[in-house]
C-alpha cells in the first residue's frame, strides 16, 4: 500500500523540523564535510549529531561516504538546496509582511496618542 502524498510532505516537514538538521543542511550547501568539521558549529554532542545525520541520510537528504575513519556528508542533491532557499524566501516574505502591519499598527497607535 502506498504512502499518500500529503503524508509523505508531512514526514519530510516533521524531518525538518529540528534546527540542528535545517542547520547541518545549511553547512553542508559548501560542500562536503566531515563530521569533525560540523561539531565544532552545532551546539550539540556527538551522539546527538550522529543521530540527526542517520535519519537525515535515511530520508535520502545527505549521503555519507568513508574515506578511511573519516565519514564525509554532503547534500544528495541541488532540490535540497532549493528547498532551503525557499523556506528563507518564504520567511522573508512573512517576516516583511509582519514589519507592514507593525509599521501601521505604530502610526495608527501615533495618531491615538496624538492631542
């Protein structure tokens, strides 16, 4: 049986949902790295960052490769790249549209407050 699509959306959101995971997509948008270079710019332990790059690489976001001990991450893909570029548009257009409002909730308060 298979997944309906808007399930599917749900389960990938839900993967993106933490912002350690937005944070490692966002590094890794540089290009490949090992994971000794993305501890030191998360605030986060070691066991915890294994476990944000294991179900990252199972949704098929990142891939993994060894080169020797070292385990390299990289982005699975321009789409990934994309995505994150449109949430930080779609957040830009919200957040103007916010200072709008705020901009006319000030001058509507000055004209209250005006004698």
């Amino acid at each position: 049986m298979s997944v309906p699509l808007s399930q599917a959306q749900a389960e990938l959101f839900r993967l993106l949902g933490h912002p350690v995971r937005i944070r490692v997509l966002e590094l890794l948008q540089n290009g490949p790295r090992p994971v000794r270079d993305l501890l030191p710019t998360l605030d986060v332990e070691p066991p915890g960052l294994s476990q944000h790059l294991a179900a990252l690489r199972r949704s098929g976001l990142v891939t993994a490769r060894r080169e020797g001990a070292t385990v390299v991450y990289a982005l699975a893909g321009k789409k990934v790249t994309d995505l994150l570029r449109a949430a930080r548009e779609l957040l830009t257009e919200t957040l103007s549209g916010q200072n709008e409002l705020l901009s006319e909730l000030l001058q509507a308060r000055a004209q209250d407050d005006a004698p």
